[in-house]
C-alpha cells in the first residue's frame, strides 16, 4: 500500500507522512509544488538520517495516485485541492484530517463549516470517493518525534462502512495508535470541534494532549 499525503509539507501533514514512512509504508509528500515538497522530504532525512524512510517527493497530483490519500491541506484549500483532483480520486478512500480553526485573541474557536464538517464538505465534492475522517487529534509535534513513542487513540467515522475498517486497520500499523469507530460521517461535527478545545488543553497545561477512549475491549 502507497499513502498519498495532500498537502503533506505543513506540520500535520509532514508528521503524518513520517509517522507512516517510520513503519515501512511507503508515503508520497505531495504539494502544490514538487520543489517544496523535495525540501520536506530532505529535512525530514536530515532530522532523521539512521532511518530508512520511503517517502517520495511529489505534487498533490502524483499523491492523488496512491491507494488511500489523506487531505492535509490547510482549511481554505480544502476543497478547491480535492475538486480538481476528483477523477484522480474516485474509487480511492480518502481520508479527511482537516479541522476548521480560527485564531480569537490568544484562543483558537472552531468553525462550523456550512454542511456541518469539512468531512462531510470533501465527501460532497467527491461523490465517487470513499471519504473517510481521521487523524484530528494528534498533535503534530508528538507525531512526527520519531523517538516518541505513541499512545492515543484515533477517532474514525465514515458512511463506507468498509472504508472505516480499511482505515483502521491502518491505524493500527502505527505502534501506540488504535482506531475507534464513532460511526457515519455525520459525527464529523463533533469530532472536528473536538480539536480546538484540545489545543486550549494544551495551551493552558504546556502539553500535548491526545484522546484515549475507555471500556473498549
């Protein structure tokens, strides 16, 4: 399995992509620009250089071509990213780790996107797609520390019930992550908004928080 990561040279996305590459799955850093995605992908050999990491250099469209790809963009990309890729993604699941921010004061506010989450956005502008969400509530900075270990569970949801097993059979490639399925794409609001108080627990305690799910088996 190759992973495809949109946007893959912001923070989310560069940790994302080195996390899986660290586990041997093969991951192309995707950008609008193949030369700012050749430097992601050279300073993440640079941070890490006693690790082999396949990861491969490309523009959003070459990372449209894996066998699941993961929208990383910032939020007011989103959706002009994914329409123009839209045959290039049909068929594929796609998985959304997008959460809508803004700065109010010191605080950072969600947004409430129109149809109720970016999932449910990207999920309507790809109806040929298996649209998934996941990966909102890892900080960046803990996920792409290669010599941290992991311990935090994944909230996952989608309408393809298929697609969610897929993800979170993924997920749990990554030593420390687990998925939890939290059902359809419409508990994209919650799991989106979710985030933004997480980062208000990390602001305010100096840490980097994550979720744990209790009494699943």
């Amino acid at each position: 399995m190759r992973i495809g990561v949109l946007g893959a040279t912001g923070p989310a996305g560069s940790a994302l992509a080195s996390r899986f590459a660290s586990v041997g799955v093969e991951v192309v850093v995707g950008s609008r620009s193949r030369e700012r995605a050749e430097e992601a992908v050279e300073g993440l050999r640079r941070r890490w250089p006693t690790r082999t990491l396949p990861l491969a250099p490309g523009t959003n469209e070459a990372a449209a071509g894996c066998d699941v790809v993961v929208v990383a963009t910032p939020w007011e990309g989103a959706l002009p990213t994914v329409r123009a890729l839209a045959p290039t993604l049909a068929g594929k699941i796609v998985v959304s780790m997008v959460n809508v921010m803004t700065r109010l004061g010191e605080r950072f506010v969600p947004l409430l996107p129109p149809t109720g989450s970016m999932a449910v956005a990207l999920a309507g502008a790809l109806p040929e797609s298996r649209v998934a969400g996941a990966f909102h509530h890892l900080p960046a900075g803990p996920l792409g520390d290669l010599e941290r270990d992991l311990a935090a569970d994944v909230m996952v949801f989608s309408d393809d019930r298929a697609a969610t097993a897929e993800v979170i059979a993924l997920i749990a490639r990554v030593p420390g992550l687990r998925g939890v399925d939290v059902g359809g794409l419409g508990s994209g609001l919650a799991v989106e908004a979710l985030t933004a108080a997480l980062v208000e627990v990390n602001r305010r305690y100096k840490t980097h928080a994550s979720i744990k799910v209790t009494g699943i088996d």
